[in-house]
C-alpha cells in the first residue's frame, strides 16, 4: 500500500510539475512576443528603423 501510494503521489507530482512547467513556458512565450510587438510599434510610432 505505502509503494503504491508513493507511486501515486509520485505520479501527481510529476503531472503538477508537467503542467506547471507547460505553463510557464506559455507565459513566458506570451510576454515576449508582447513584448518585442510593444517595442516594434513603439518604433514604428517614432519612425524608426525596425
């Protein structure tokens, strides 16, 4: 029973961290792409070069 509990936890834990990290991945992904548009307008407003 406690390896198979183990186990278990085990596997939840993996799963949170899996989707945690899928997460933070597409946070970050979408920052930076904010970001850098944010940026290219802001010079493209200004006229300069890209």
């Amino acid at each position: 029973l406690g390896l198979a509990t183990g186990a278990v936890l085990g596997a939840l834990t993996f799963n949170a961290v899996g989707i945690s990290t899928v997460y933070v991945i597409a946070g970050y992904t979408l920052v930076v792409a904010t970001v850098n548009f944010v940026v290219r307008e802001r010079r493209r407003r200004l006229g300069l070069p890209l």
